[in-house]
C-alpha cells in the first residue's frame, strides 16, 4: 500500500543509502487519495476512545513526531498541533504533502467533527519534527529522496526534548546503529521522556525459520524505546509485523484507518500506525498519573502489565496495548507479599466425643419419633376394625347389591345387559 512504500523508502533513506539534498516536491506530485469515512474504523471497536475519554484525553501532553510533518489543517487535526520545526530545511514542520506524518497525528490526537473519526488521546498536542520526505507517487528511481543525517535526526531528538516533550514517537528506521543518535535516544530517556518506535515491516517467513527472528532495526533497537508490532482486526499478527525480542508489544496495524493531508481519509497496513497507539497510551498515562510524568521506565511497565493476552511468542511482546486498562487498572510497585500458610487447629478429643454423642443422640430421637408415629397409625387403625366388627357380632357381611335399574326378567339389570351388548 502506498503508506508502506512511503516507510520503506524512508527506511532506505535513513539507512544511509540515499543522503542527497534534493528539492521538496511540487504541490500537485502531493498525496490526494483520500475519502470520505463512512464507518467507524474497527481498530476504534477494538479500543474504543471513548470508554477511556473519561478518565483521560492526554490533556497537557506534548507528543513529538519525528516524521514527515503534519498537515495542521485537517478537519480532525486543528488546533492540535503545535508550531514545530523542519530539519530538512525545505519546507514547514506543519505541512505534509507525503501524509504519514499526517496519519500517525491522527491515531494519537485526531477528532473529526461527525464524530467517526476519532484518536486515543484527543486531548494532548502533536509536536511536528520534520526529518524525511519522500514523493509517494513518483517511481522510486526519480522520487528525489531526501532524508536527515544521522547528526541532524540525533539534533532533532534533542531539539524535541529541549520543547518539553513528554512523548516522541518514532515510526521510520535506520537499517544500522549511529552512536550520535544512540547517545541522543539515551539523553530524551534520561530527561523523563517516553520512547516509542515502529517495529518494522520487513518480516520475512524464511529468515525467521533459519535465524529465529528478523533482523534488528533502529531506533527500536535502542534500550530505552518501546517498539510496537502490528496486529488486525482478529489480533492475529499482520505479515509484515517483524518478530524479535525488540517487539514489547502489538497495536492495531493492519487495514488501519489513518487521516489522509487532504482533509480526508484512507486504510493501510505497517507498525508505524501501531506505534502511535502506544504513544497516545503514555500519553493517557502521564495525564491521569502525574505522579508518573518524567519516569519513563514506570509508564513503560504500565503500559506492558496492562496489555490484554495474545498468544505469546516475539511477535506480540507483552500483548495488546489497552489504553483503558493502562488508564484505571490498580498497580503496585511493591514486591509482591508472601502469603501466610493456613493452619490446622488440633483437635480436642473430649470435644469430638461430645459432638459424636451429640449426633448419636439426634439420630436416636429421630428413630424413635417415626416409630412412635408409626405405632399410633396402626392402634388407630386396629381400633377402628373392632369397633366394626363387634358391630357386626364378628359375622362376615355380604356386600349389597348393585341397583342398577330395572331386571330384564332373568334377574340381570337390562342397564349390565345392554353395555355387555347381549
């Protein structure tokens, strides 16, 4: 899809292959393949915004995108993205004509005015931080990639935390690790700022069977970013999430709705429309837990012990990311505490004694009652027959005829004969 061709040409650039400078791309060669939503999304099924919406919206929270920029003016976007910054130095940090940067606004902050479209953390503000730019429609020998540095993209994590961001999500790669931005990643956890990275699209079946899992990128690869896989509508992992021990867990990634910079929408599939669920989910956290705000490590370790199961190997981390349960389930930090073992208390025997007798006696009274019941039915009864017999001085009674109408002459009622038929 065409939102995975962007990434994987992104990933290309910021691997080192392609570092040119080349000019942004003309307004008409920009992305307009948008719709109109007609359905709510399923990933707003799977996590519904508004089962959380009142216990948190991210408000107060900066969020930074370190991507293609944001196009400020879609209807489900305005008013919540922030000035920023562009450090390709082509352009301005909230325009987008590729549209990813655009699309993962959406997931985190995005709120269209019918009310269908709507993101996990309404309530906080996108920080644009504009390192790549890419022609979606141009062959990719003529598209005129262009990219940051390593040096610049490490400038543009610091520049982030220097705004007082309180999250950056990251959903593009290098291919290999750059010191400088390993050293910048580790300067933004330092300061209290949540990490959270794409894992990757580029899963492969037999690279997997031989190695066990797919080949590292960064910067999910760093210590300190949460890396986020893609799973669709049945929670199954997507194909083209990446599996190994960087994914920490899985969100919505497969046919997601994302906002389109023509004020409209569209669906793809890729992690980089999983991260920002993770990203709004700390968001949410730093919100309703400001006890939390500037410790990383713990929202992290919420966000992971609150993860709904999945089915558990290193393609689904720690599970599914559930900003409802992030938001309001109670945690402890504490050890958990030893149980005390039950106890038996010893029995008495001079009281195990008394409770026997005391059964012994129960069934007794209870034998002796229906038995004494019993006999009074059969003397009332006894009595009853010689009363009758004395009557009758002890002869044997004849029990009188039947009358059952007129004889027919031979002494047979003619009512007998008749229902006998004779």
């Amino acid at each position: 899809m065409r939102l995975t061709r962007i990434l994987t040409a992104a990933a290309l650039v910021l691997g080192g292959l392609v570092a040119t400078a080349a000019p942004a791309a003309a307004a008409e060669d920009c992305f307009t393949g948008g719709v109109d939503l007609t359905t709510v999304p399923w990933e707003q099924k799977m996590l519904p915004p508004d089962k959380v919406a009142p216990f948190a919206t991210g408000k107060g929270v900066i969020v930074a995108l370190l991507d293609t920029g944001v196009e400020a003016s879609h209807p489900a976007l305005k008013g919540r993205v922030l000035p920023g910054r562009d450090f390709l130095k082509s352009g301005a940090a909230d325009t987008d004509c590729v549209g990813h940067g655009t699309g993962v606004a959406g997931v985190i902050v995005g709120k269209s005015p019918d009310g269908k479209f709507k993101g996990v953390a309404p309530g906080a503000q996108i920080l644009p931080v504009r390192v790549v730019d890419r022609d979606p429609q141009a062959p990719e020998d003529k598209t005129g990639d262009k990219a940051v540095k390593p040096e610049e993209f490490a400038a543009a994590i610091n520049w982030a935390v220097d705004q007082h961001a309180d999250v950056i999500n990251m959903s593009l790669k290098y291919d290999t690790p750059y010191p400088v931005i390993e050293n910048a990643i580790k300067r933004a956890h330092d300061a209290g700022v949540v990490l959270v990275a794409s894992g990757g699209n580029d899963h492969k079946d037999d690279e997997y069977k031989i190695k066990g899992k797919d080949t590292i990128s960064y910067p999910v690869g760093y210590a300190g970013v949460l890396g986020v896989g893609a799973i669709g509508p049945t929670g199954k992992r997507a194909p083209i999430s990446e599996i190994g021990e960087w994914i920490d867990l899985v969100a919505p990634g497969e046919s997601v709705t994302y906002a389109t910079r023509d004020g409209k929408y569209a669906a793809t599939t890729g992690t980089s429309l999983s991260a920002p669920y993770v990203a709004a989910t700390a968001a949410l956290i730093i919100e309703s837990h400001p006890e939390l705000k500037g410790k990383p490590d713990e929202i992290a370790k919420r966000i992971l012990g609150t993860a709904s199961p999945a089915p558990g190997d290193a393609g689904y981390g720690a599970g599914i990311v559930d900003p409802y349960r992030a938001v309001t389930d109670q945690m402890t930090g504490d050890a958990p505490a030893a149980m005390e073992p039950m106890t038996v208390a010893p029995v008495d025997p001079a009281q195990a004694a008394a409770e026997r007798a005391y059964r012994h006696n129960q069934d007794m009274a209870t034998w002796i009652a229906l038995g004494t019941l019993t006999g009074v039915v059969l003397i009332v009864t006894a009595v009853g027959a010689l009363r009758r017999g004395r009557r009758r001085k002890w002869r044997v009674a004849r029990a009188a005829p039947i009358d059952d109408g007129p004889d027919d002459g031979d002494g047979a009622p003619i009512q007998l004969l008749r229902d006998l038929k004779i």
